[in-house]
C-alpha cells in the first residue's frame, strides 16, 4: 500500500472514529506530499462521513459519534476549503440555512451545516435567532437552490410558517425549496406549514438537499436534450 493510499484509509478510519488530531495531521500531510485536496475530500473524508451518516440511520452510531466525526471532519475541512475554493471547483448547489427566530440552540443546524458542506454544498449560514427579514435578504441575494429554517423549540417552530409568509411576500416561495428541521419538528407539521420537505437528522437532510439539486440538474439536463433535438428538427425542416 502506497503512502497516499494508508492515508486515504487512515483519514477514513479516524474521521469515522471521531479522532480530530488525527484528522488534522494526516490531512496536512497528504496535502504537503502533494495529495490533490478533492481526493481527500470526495475520496476519504465525504465517503467515512456517509458511513456515519449510514450508521447513524441503522441505530449503531448515536449523536456523540455523529457530532465528533463531524468535528474531526471540520478540522479537515478549515484546511481544504480555501484550498477547494482556488481550484474553483463547482459546488454541487447552494443551501441557505438558520436557526429561527426566537431559538438559539445551533449544535444540530451547525451538523447540518458541516454535513452540507462536505457534500459539496455552498452554505450560507445565518446563525440563530434569525428573523424572517434575514432569510428573505439572504434568499434575493444568494439565490440557493434550498432554504433551510431549523427549530429546537416548540414555541418557535411557528416562525418557520412566518418565514414562508415573508418569502411569499417577497415574491421568493416559488423560487427556492423549502426545507425545514429540528427535534421537535415532524413531517405533518412540516405540510402543516407548507415546507417543501423535513428531514429528522443532518444525514437525511444532506441527502434529501442532494436530491433536490439532482432533479434539478437532471430536469435541466432533458431541458437542454428537449431544446437540442427540436433545433435539430428545425434545422433539418428548414434544410427541406
Ligand atoms: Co435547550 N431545550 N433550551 N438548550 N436543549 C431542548 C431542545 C429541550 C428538548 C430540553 C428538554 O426540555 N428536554 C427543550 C425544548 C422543549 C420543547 O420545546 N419541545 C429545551 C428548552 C426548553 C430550552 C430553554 C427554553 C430552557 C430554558 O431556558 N428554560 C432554552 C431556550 C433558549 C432559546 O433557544 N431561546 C434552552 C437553552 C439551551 C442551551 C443554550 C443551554 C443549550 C443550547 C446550546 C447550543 O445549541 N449552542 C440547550 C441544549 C444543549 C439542549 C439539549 C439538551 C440538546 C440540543 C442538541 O444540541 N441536541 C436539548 C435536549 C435534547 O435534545 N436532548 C434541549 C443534539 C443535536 C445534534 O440534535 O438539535 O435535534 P438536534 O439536531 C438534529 C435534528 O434536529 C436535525 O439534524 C440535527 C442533527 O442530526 N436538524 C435538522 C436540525 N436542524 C435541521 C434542519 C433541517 C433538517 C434537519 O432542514 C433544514
């Protein structure tokens, strides 16, 4: 096994256990003997944190490991972001998210955050206790293609109808994908108040948000087949 290839599986092994320092060096050490920071990234950072995603769903891994391998993945990741953003690589699609108006808890928006980002998403985080006004700002400027409200509490999850209230207003509730979350929040309620989807941990979220940008991409795509073959049929009518 070649160097880059034990630090692949060791960069794997301890963000899935959760063991920060490691993390940190080996990232820095792939990257010093020249190791490309998207392989690191997509070829053992995103697919251990997708096995704790995986765990996480089975029931075998808690919240603690979640939070820990997702905080021993972002000691990586304050290392590569800026490195992934010269390379100008693609995000795979832009997110907006915060935690309501009202509610300051953030350990859970703050999982979804680094989850999001290390599947690729561009995140703008809003922080807590963020009033409806901030999302719409953030909606207009950032065009994402999902907003994010999340609640902790169930006194404040009645901001996340407030907040598509203001993004009707505003012009903006066809334009963006709603999601919502929090431990209080249940996929009745989330209808109830006319999200687009709820997801009950960051795991489900980030892969839901994946599907969004993947139908999206994919509808654009046959979009854009659509509009080649009617050119094509065009031309050859005008061709007789
Ligand atoms: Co508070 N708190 N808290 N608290 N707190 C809860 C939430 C509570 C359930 C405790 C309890 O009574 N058993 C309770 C709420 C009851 C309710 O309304 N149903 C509660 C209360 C009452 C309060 C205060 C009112 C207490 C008081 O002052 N009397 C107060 C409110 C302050 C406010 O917000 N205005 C308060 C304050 C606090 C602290 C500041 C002390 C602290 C927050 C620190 C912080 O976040 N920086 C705190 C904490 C730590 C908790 C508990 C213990 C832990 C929350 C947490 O981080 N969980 C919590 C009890 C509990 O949950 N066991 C509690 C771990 C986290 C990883 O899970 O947050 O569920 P979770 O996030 C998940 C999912 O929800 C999902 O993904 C995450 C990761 O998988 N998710 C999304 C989150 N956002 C999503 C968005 C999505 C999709 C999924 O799409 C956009």
């Amino acid at each position: 096994m070649s160097r880059e290839e034990e630090i692949r599986a060791g960069l794997f092994e301890h963000t899935l256990n959760g063991h920060a320092p490691e993390v940190k060096a080996l990232t820095e050490e792939g990257l010093s003997l020249g190791m490309d920071p998207m392989d690191i990234l997509f070829k053992a950072l995103i697919p251990s944190l997708e096995e704790v995603g995986r765990r996480f769903e089975k029931g075998d891994f808690f919240v603690p490991e979640m939070l820990i391998a997702a905080r021993a993945m972002q000691g990586a990741l304050v290392i590569l972001r800026p490195l992934i953003a010269e390379t100008g690589a693609q995000p795979v699609g832009r997110y907006v998210i915060g935690t309501v108006k009202g509610d300051i808890h953030d350990i859970g928006k703050n999982l979804c955050v680094i989850m999001l980002e290390g599947a690729g998403f561009e995140v703008f985080d809003l922080g807590v206790n963020t009033p409806p006004e901030k999302f719409v700002a953030a909606v207009e400027e950032h065009k994402p293609d999902v907003v994010g409200f999340s609640a902790f509490l169930t006194t404040t999850m009645p901001m996340f109808k407030v907040n598509i209230e203001a993004l009707t207003k505003a012009g903006l509730r066809d334009k963006v994908h709603i999601a919502v979350g929090g431990a209080p929040v249940t996929l009745e309620y989330a209808k109830h108040v006319g999200a687009d989807s709820y997801a009950p941990d960051a795991s489900m979220a980030t892969r839901m948000a994946k599907e969004i940008v993947g139908d999206r991409s994919e509808s654009s795509q046959g979009a854009q087949a659509l509009e080649q073959a009617v050119m094509k049929i065009d031309e050859t009518l005008r061709k007789g």
